[in-house]
C-alpha cells in the first residue's frame, strides 16, 4: 500500500459533512419535538373534552334522578291530584308560593305543609330564595343568568333499609296512612307522632279494638327537598371556577334547615330550568283543582274535564323575576327541561369561544375568552305527578 492510498484510508468527515450531518439532525430532532408537543396538546385537549362531557352528563343525570323522585310522597296521593276522590278537595295549594327558606318552627302549619307537599318543585331567576330556613345566602355566591331549582320527595327507602340512612330522632319524617278510617289525618310530617296505620288498620276502629304492635304502623320516609343553584367559584372565593352546588334540608347543631351548600361538580357554568304546565284536561277544560271532579261521561269517567291529563302544555315556562311562576302553575308541573353549559377547568392555547349558547330562554355568550364550552339538555317526566293523572 502506497502513501496516497494510506491517506485516503485514513480520511474522515469534512468540517462541511459534519456541519451537513448536524443540521439534519437538529431538523429531525425538531420535527420529533413538535410531534410530541402536538400530540401531548392533543391528548390533553381530548381530556379537556372527555372531562367536559362526563361533567355535563353526570349533572343532567344527577339532577335528573332527583326530579324523577318529585312529587313522592309514599302511600299518600293529594286529593286534588287523585282522580278517586270526587268530592271537593280539601289540600289544593293556596295562591302563594311556599317559601323554601322558611325557618322550621315547631313544627311548620299544617297550611304551609300542604302547599310544599302540594307544590314539589320550584324554580327561581335572578333573585334566590333567602331566609332563616337557608343556611347559604344564595344570593351572595350565585352565578348571574342562572336559576335555581328546587325538589321535594320523600325517601324512596325505608330507614335503616339496605343503605338508607338510619331513623335518626330529630329529623323531618313524612308518615302516610294506609287506614282509611284515618282519612282526616292522611299523613304526618314531623320529628313525632308517628301512629298512622297500615291498609289492616289494626288496632283502630271498634269493635273490635285488636292490639297495636310496632308492625302495624305505616312506614315512614326522611323528607326530601333539594336546593341546587350554580356558585361563581370552586374552592376558593374568586378562583373563577363555576360549580354546580346543593344545599339539603337535615338536621345539624340541632336544627332542621336547608343546610350549607355543598359543591358536587366543577365547571357548570349555565343552569336554566323550565317547567312544562299541565293546565288543561284531555277535552280542552281548565284544570280546577279546588272543585270536585267533573267527568265527561260520569258512567264511563275516563275524562275528567277540570282536571290535567299529565300531558305538559307548549310552550315551556321559565319562573323570572319578572314573571314569576305562580302556586297554581308550580301544582300543575308534570315534566322539566332541564339545559347546564359546560366549561373546561382550563385554557386551550390558540382557541377564542366566539359563540353563543342558548339555554331555553336563556341565551349566554359570546364569552371571548379561551375556555372550551359545550351544552347539554334533557327533557324528564314527574311520573309521580304525571302518571295519577292518565286515564284509559
């Protein structure tokens, strides 16, 4: 091997290939950096939107299965709402709205009792209920163009009974007679007294006067009523994250109250709510519910002419400041429609929400900020006020 060919042998990269090489490289590696902040940019706006969508699902369906319990009150059917009972009703809500911040004084009258049992759900705009009854000061904290809904029940279990809570001596009970020889005291809604029968209606009545057992007392149920409104903030006053919020009537420090609200999911940036009437019967009548029952064919009686069909009529009322709903409305209630705007708990880099989102009548945006929205909307039956009133 000669001198020129050990020379050659031994050649390695020009200062221009290495230069060459190099910016190949940082091209490739830049490319691969871009590739992964893009696809983590992606990832993260898919969580975004997957977090999104379970927040505004898990609100409808939450809320839902609430308003699906409206209007349960056990054994017990309000006289105005049952079509057996054909002589004037004696419990049709008065021509005032109760209030749900009313302080429970022992106990409540036996006139407001009828009205909350008469009237489950009720729906407020701008200005929120406020009393000694409510713990929370609503009105502090709520998100402007939201409302406020509220829902009465009584427990669907029995206390005590697989994971119901347990009788706790203090709490507001709601006892429905199944004896109909108690039919001028039908229910029992207090902390005591609780002596109503069952369909037997052992132990009253003569003769003959059987013996009273524990057995032999109707159930009782813990009442149920339900506040929900959207709070401007999370955790922290001011930290700008939505909530959706419910204060529950219970027991604490002693008393019986709407207590302080608790949040239960973040992001719930619109709340509307609008109720579906049912103010006409099946013929075309106005509902009367302080009258007696008056049929279309009193032999047949399968169409009452004063009395709702369980058929909402079009179209859907919001309650406002301005309009507010009325007790007879709020009796009349047999479906709710139920809209809940969602936002992302962060920004997304590069985007500006430029739309508007209608909630009913509630119309929000455009936002101009850089948070994602997405709107949701279900429409639910009350069943338990719908369904007396359906005929063959």
């Amino acid at each position: 091997m000669n001198k020129h060919s050990r020379h050659i042998l031994q050649a390695g990269f020009t200062l221009v290939e290495l230069m060459v090489s190099m910016a190949i490289g940082l091209l490739i590696v830049l490319a691969l950096i871009t590739l992964l902040i893009n696809v983590n940019r992606n990832n993260s706006e898919m969580a975004k939107t997957n977090s999104q969508i379970e927040n505004g699902r898990f609100a409808i369906q939450l809320i839902q299965n609430d308003l699906v319990h409206a209007g349960f009150w056990g054994g017990f059917v309000p006289q105005f709402d049952d079509l057996t009972f054909e002589t004037v009703p004696n419990d049709a809500p008065s021509a005032t709205v109760p209030d749900p911040c009313l302080a429970y004084s022992a106990p409540w009258t036996a006139a407001y009792k009828k009205d909350i049992i008469g009237i489950s759900l009720q729906a407020y705009g701008t200005t929120p209920p406020s009393g000694a009854g409510c713990v929370t000061n609503f009105a502090t904290n709520k998100k402007v163009n939201t409302d406020v809904l509220v829902v009465r029940h009584a427990e669907t279990c029995l206390p005590g009974v697989g994971n119901c809570e347990a009788d706790t001596a203090g709490k507001l009970y709601l006892q429905a007679s199944l004896c109909e020889l108690e039919n001028a005291t039908p229910y029992v809604l207090d902390t005591t007294g609780f002596t109503l029968h069952k369909r037997t209606c052992v132990g009253t009545g003569t003769p003959p006067a059987l013996p009273i057992t524990s057995t032999d007392f109707a159930d009782k149920r813990k009442f149920i009523s339900n506040i929900y409104y959207i709070r401007d903030y999370a955790v922290t006053a001011g930290d700008g994250i939505p909530t959706l919020m419910r204060s529950q009537f219970d027991l604490a420090a002693g008393t019986l109250a709407h207590q302080a609200a608790e949040p239960l999911i973040e992001g719930i940036e619109g709340f509307s709510v609008e109720f579906g009437i049912d103010s006409v019967s099946d013929s075309g009548g106005a509902v009367v519910p302080t009258a007696a029952i008056v049929w279309a064919d009193p032999s047949a009686k399968t169409s009452p002419t004063n009395r709702g069909d369980g058929n909402p009529e079009y179209p859907f009322v919001q309650c406002t400041d301005a309009v507010p709903c009325t007790a007879a409305q709020l009796a009349n209630v047999v479906a709710v429609k139920l809209h809940v705007l969602v936002r992302a708990r962060e920004v997304s880099p590069g985007y500006t929400d430029t739309k508007t989102y209608t909630l009913g009548a509630t119309t929000l945006g455009p936002f101009n900020d850089r948070f994602k929205r997405h709107a949701f909307a279900t429409t639910v039956r009350l069943t338990n006020v719908a369904g007396r009133r359906e005929t063959p």
